[in-house]
C-alpha cells in the first residue's frame, strides 16, 4: 500500500470520527490501552533482562564460592519475578479509568509521570545492578544487593501507587 493511499484512509477515518458522536473518544481510549500494554511489556522485558543480568552475576559468586551471597540473589530474582508477572497480568488499559468518556487531562498527565517514574525505576534498578557487577570480587557486595533489592522493591511500590490512581484511590 503506497503511502497517498495510507492518507486517504486516515482522512476518511478523521471524517468518520467526526460524524459518530463518541467515536473519536472510543479511538482515543483504544489507543491509551495500546499505549498502557505496550509500556507494561517494555517494563516486563527490561525486568526479564534484569534477571537474566542477576542470573549471571549468580553464576560469578558461585565461581568465588560465595553461596550465601548467592541465595540473597535468589530473593531478589523472585521479586523481580513477581513485579515482572504483575506487569505482564494486570488488566490491559485498566479498564475501569480507561472506559470512562471523559478522562481528566490533570488524571491522565499524573498516569503519564507514573509510567515515566516506573521506567526511571527500572533504569535505578540497572544502575544498582551495574553496582553490584562492578564489585562482585570486593567487600561490599552484600550492600550492593541490598541497593539492588531496594531499587527492585521501589519498582514494585511505585507499580502499586499507579495502580491506586488508575482504581481512583488517592
């Protein structure tokens, strides 16, 4: 399909949209849950990449002979697990504030900085793992995935203050 015929089609739709009261709204509510999914599964990736780092970090304390160390790695792993399955499961375009006709532009921008704060979570969450790799041979390795927890942890709290808002609980 050649792109005039690509325009032709977005202006009959812009056409259509502006003859059927409520339609334009619909695409709009449509495109946001598209949006909403498509945020949460870059999350769950960036969160399954995350895990695959810790996994290999893993790997390296067992070669030091660092089995405690190793276990506290497998705690986070099923925090991270647990964040990435809730970021995978929740209902796509949580339907409940995505269905209203109306949605408060004020609402809306607050979902939007949430969604940008989770994606700056997980590039905390990187950085302590980047911490953590950096010195797997030192002494502070034990802090380190401490850092690492409390930036997984700081995912999944602000998860559940954006799933607050979006069920309009203040």
């Amino acid at each position: 399909m050649d792109h005039t015929t690509e325009t032709g089609a977005a202006g009959k739709l812009e056409d259509l949209m502006r003859k059927i009261p409520g339609f334009g709204g619909y695409l709009d509510r449509e495109r946001r849950r598209d949006a909403d999914k498509l945020q949460r599964d870059f999350m769950a990736k960036g969160l399954s990449e995350l895990k695959r780092k810790v996994q290999d970090a893993q790997e390296q304390l067992l070669e030091g002979g660092q089995m405690k160390l190793m276990t506290k790695l497998d705690d986070v792993n099923n925090i991270v697990d647990r964040v990435a399955g809730r970021l995978r499961s929740a209902s796509y375009g949580y339907s409940g504030f995505f269905d209203q006709n109306q949605v408060n532009e004020e609402e809306l921008n607050r979902i939007y900085e949430f969604d940008l704060s989770l994606v700056n979570e997980l590039q905390h969450a990187d950085e302590a793992l980047l911490g953590l790799t950096s010195s797997l041979e030192g002494d502070n390795v034990k802090a380190r995935i401490s850092d690492l927890e409390k930036a997984i942890r700081a995912v999944d709290s602000k998860l559940d203050e954006r799933e607050r808002l979006l069920k309009g609980v203040r």
